[in-house]
C-alpha cells in the first residue's frame, strides 16, 4: 500500500476517533473548547446528530485500522473511502 494511502487511513481514523470522543462528551453535555472547535448545530437531524453518527464513526475506526493492519484497502477500504461524500454532505 502507498504511503498516500496509509496517510489517508491514518488521517480518518484520527478524526473519526476524535469525532466519536466529540459526540459522547456532548450527549453527556461535556463542553471544551478542544471538543467544540469544529461543532456547529445542523437543521437537519437537530439533538440527534450525536447519535446518529455514532454507528458510521465506529464503522470507520474499525475498518480503517483493518486496513492499515492488513495493508491492503480492498472492501473494506472502498467502503470507508466512498462513505467521505456523505460525511461533506452531511456536515
């Protein structure tokens, strides 16, 4: 695997851990400015933005962490690389 790749792998498995650590100190109404740099409120989903990307986060923690161990992108990697869209979209 190039090192683009694993840069990449290694950069959304970062975020995603930091955003999954984000969502779980907010639903337990933990504010700091470390974890509310990035938040802003959506229209769209409201109080449940926390939860409802819980589900995806976890999925990208772990199938990144598959990839960079098997150093391989295969479908797991696919399928976190073509689930960055909805991440933009949705922010």
């Amino acid at each position: 695997m190039r090192k683009v790749w694993i840069f990449i792998f290694s950069l959304l498995l970062i975020w995603s851990s930091y955003h999954l650590v984000r969502d779980v100190l907010q639903i337990y109404g933990i504010h700091h400015p470390l974890i509310d740099i990035f938040h802003r409120n959506h229209l769209w989903c409201a109080q449940y933005c926390s939860y409802i990307t819980i589900v995806p986060e976890i999925f990208v923690i772990i199938a990144s962490s598959v990839v960079l161990w098997r150093k391989r992108i295969g479908t797991l990697g696919a399928l976190v690389l073509i689930s960055i869209p909805f991440w933009i979209v949705a922010w």
